[in-house]
C-alpha cells in the first residue's frame, strides 16, 4: 500500500533557516526545521489534522511561523497559531471555527 505524501517549504528571507510540511498519509502533517546553511534537519511535531501552507509564513529570521490549521472537530475546528518551528505548539491562538478566511502573512 502506497501513501501521497507532499513537501512545502517556507524559507526565512534573511537567514539560512526554513520549514518543511511533510502531508501525508492523509489528514496528517509533519514539521520539520531546516537549516539551509548545513542541510541539517530538526524533526518536530506532527498534527492530526490539515495545515494550509499557502496560507502560513515564517519570520524573516525564522523564529516564529504563523499557520492556519483545521481539523474539523471541536472545540475549534479550525485555527491560526504562532509557534516556534519546528514545533505546533501555540504560543497565541486564534479559533476561527468553520471559517477559513485567513490569509497568514508574517508582514503584517
């Protein structure tokens, strides 16, 4: 039996850091850090559930990754979160319930 998996990437604009999405099997994401300098990874966390991540983004230094999350079940069935990648863990949280209407955008 075959699982899809994709990657997504988000690379910090001013140092050698980034984050990788791992999606799949289905309804499940992987984070992982990326240091672009040495090629080293740091695991992180996985979520049961979907991250949108055309609609995440990480800090110019790569410190902080703003992303929008759904997994359809309550209490809040979806949300945007900050964390510290490569970890989901929220350091502030916004539920957006059955919206997804949030553009992350670590800009603004």
């Amino acid at each position: 039996m075959s699982h899809d998996v994709r990657i997504y990437a988000l690379l910090a604009r001013s140092t050698a850091r980034a984050v990788v999405f791992r999606r799949g099997p289905s309804k499940r994401v992987f984070l992982l850090g990326w240091n672009t300098a040495n090629d080293q990874f740091e695991q992180g966390q996985w979520l049961k559930g979907r991250i949108y991540e055309r609609r995440c983004d990480l800090s110019p230094d790569g410190q902080l990754l703003l992303y929008f999350a759904a997994n359809y079940q309550e209490p809040y069935f979806s949300w945007s979160a900050i964390s510290r990648p490569p970890y989901l863990t929220a350091l502030a949280l916004w539920p957006k319930g059955l919206t997804s209407t949030l553009n992350c955008n670590a800009d603004e």
